[in-house]
C-alpha cells in the first residue's frame, strides 16, 4: 500500500476517518456495548432538565460569582477529572498516525494498519467516553445541586473569559476555537438575563456592560464575552482566591464536551 492510499490513511486517521468511524458508531448502529453509554447521558440530562429547567432558562444573579457557588462548581470539575485522563489516552491513539506522517521516512503497509489500529481503538473509547462525561457531569450536577445554565454561565466566565482558553478545542488541540451556535445562543441568554437582573435592581450602568457584551457576540469569531479579559470587577474578585483550583480541574482534551447536551433520535445521538 503507498502513494494516494497511504497517504489517505495517514491523512484520515485524526480527521476524515474519526468522523466516518464515529458516524458509523453511532448511526449505523454498533449495537448495545456502545449505545448505553449515551442512553444514560440522555437519561442524566432528561432528570437535569426536569430539575433545574432547559440552560437558558438560568438567571444569573446581581450578586456575582458567590464563594459557594464557585466551591459548587469546582466539585462537579473534580468528579470529571477521572475521565480527563481517560481522554489523554484517547489522544494517544489518534498521535500514532501524525508521527508516521512526521517521521520522514516512508511507513510499510504494516505501521500504517498498526497506526490506524490505534485510532480506531481511540475512536472506540471516544464514543464510550462522550457518553460517560456527559453522564457524569449531569449526575454530579445534580448531586451538587446546580443546572446547566449556572454551571455553563461559571464555565464560560471563569474559563473562557477571564482565564483565556480556547473553547472547544477538540481532544488532540488542532481546531476548534470557538463556541458553536447553540452554545453561542445561549451564551448571549444568559448575558442578557443578567443584564435584565441588574436593571431592574436599579444597576442600569452595569446592566449596559452585559448588555454590550451580548451584542459583541454577533460578531465574535470566538463567540467568548470579553475576550480581552476585561470583566466586570466584580466576576474577577469572585473568582481570583479560586485561580489555582480552578486550573487544576481544566482539562483541554475533554473541553469540546465540557457544554454539551445530547439528544436521542430513533437510533441516532447528536452531542453538540
């Protein structure tokens, strides 16, 4: 095997092929093993959302991010950091074809197969995984007595805007970047319904600075609110005692699930 076919492997073994292996995984049907992990992930979300209503149905309050919000919100992290080393691994399978692309010399037909062995046992896990995190990040959500909404709210603020990691990207860091629409949407609800609590508390000036960071998103190539870190000082102080613990329990790879919902459609799951 060499030339064009070789070369496709190699190519598609973090890209194209991750995405066909998984529609297979998931589409097709890869039968029971793989499916219940994400039919408990729906299960999880559909006792969330019977308890603390959709995301966007969040309203933050005036009074910032509290010290026992915060606390809460750093021991759901914690119940995900099992899984963030599972997901390292995971990386480790997809690497084994960059490096036969990067090693100069020509693979044999045997260190390609080996390679693309590796990735698709990554891929294996990585359905397996996807379900599992969003398990038990909804799981720990509701023994910590949080919602989507507020935990996607103290995410976004602490991770994305104050200490500036990218959003969303993806399990081996080389691409996304960006929210995508839905998390983007409700990015801005939430934006504008903390504007509306300060308003109507009388905090008109404060109200217009959310209010402001809402509008920016529309053309934001990141959808994150104040990318240049320029929070509200009352976010910041909230969250600087917490700077160190909250890094410890951030976890790049799991990032492009850290938001994500899944829904169920016949035999199909969507996560996004």
């Amino acid at each position: 095997m060499a030339g064009t076919g070789k070369k496709w492997l190699i190519g598609c073994g973090v890209g194209c092929g991750v995405t066909i292996l998984v529609n297979i995984l998931l589409f097709v049907g890869a039968g029971v093993f793989f499916s219940q992990p994400m039919n408990k992930a729906v299960s999880s979300q559909k006792k969330l959302t019977e308890a603390y209503g959709e995301p966007g149905d969040f309203i933050p309050g005036v009074e910032g991010l509290t010290p026992e919000r915060i606390e809460t919100f750093l021991a759901v992290r914690q119940a995900l950091m099992p899984s963030c080393q599972d997901f390292e691994e995971i990386v480790g399978g997809f690497e084994a074809m960059e490096e036969l692309d990067n090693g100069g010399e020509e693979p044999s037909a045997k260190e390609i197969f080996t390679g693309l062995g590796k990735v698709m046992g990554s891929v294996k896990g990585l359905v397996m995984e996807m379900g599992t995190v969003l398990e038990t990040r909804n799981e720990a959500l509701m023994a910590e007595g949080m919602g989507l909404g507020e935990y996607t709210w103290i995410y976004v603020l602490a991770y994305n805007s104050w200490l500036g990691f990218e959003p969303n990207t993806g399990i081996d860091g080389s691409d996304g970047g960006s929210f995508n629409s839905r998390e983007v949407g409700l990015i801005e609800e939430l934006l504008k319904a903390h504007a509306g609590a300060l308003a109507e508390v009388g905090r008109s000036e404060e109200a217009e600075v959310w209010r402001d960071a809402a509008k920016k998103l529309d053309w934001s190539d990141t959808g994150v609110p104040f990318e240049n870190k320029l929070l509200p000082v009352e976010i910041t102080q909230g969250l600087e005692f917490y700077r160190s613990q909250l890094e410890e329990v951030y976890c790049p790879p799991m990032s492009e699930f850290d938001l994500g919902v899944i829904k169920k459609k016949g035999m199909s799951f969507h996560s996004n």
